[in-house]
C-alpha cells in the first residue's frame, strides 16, 4: 500500500514540476493581455454552451433566442480579434 502512495507522490512531483517549467516558458503577458485572453476564453465557452443547447433545442422560439445570442457572441470574438491585430 506505500508503494502506491510513493508513486502517486512522485506523479505529483513530475507533474508540479512540468507545470513549473510550462510556465516558465510561456512569455509574459501584460494586463491588457491577459484581460483579452481571459474574455476571447470566456466567449469561446459561452459560445460552445449555445451550440450545445442549440443541438438540443427543440423549441423553435428558444433557438431562435440562442440563435441570436450566438451571432452575438460571435461579433464579440471578431471584434476581440480585430483589436488584437
């Protein structure tokens, strides 16, 4: 039973370790950029959650609604993209 322990212990410590040197990598981003790759993240998931709930939809009013709200997010990621260039 410790030897199980033991190698969920060093699974741990690979894995802390790999993040560490991940994030060492990744180059520094400034507020402004970490506020628009938080937003362009948060829209692509508030954009999946529509289309899932559209594939599901059934009542026509409703996807209309979801219809609408996923144009809308997508005007927000084009004009979140536009901003970046």
């Amino acid at each position: 039973m410790a030897r199980g322990w033991e190698s969920k212990s060093v699974e741990d410590q690979v894995a802390a370790a790999e993040a560490a040197r991940e994030a060492r990598a990744k180059p520094h981003l400034s507020a402004e950029e970490r506020e628009a790759l938080e937003r362009k993240r948060s829209l692509l998931l508030s954009r999946a959650q529509i289309r899932a709930r559209l594939a599901s939809a059934t009542n026509q009013n409703y996807r209309k609604q979801l219809e609408r709200a996923l144009k809308h997010l997508d005007g927000q990621l084009e004009s979140l993209e536009n901003r970046e260039r």
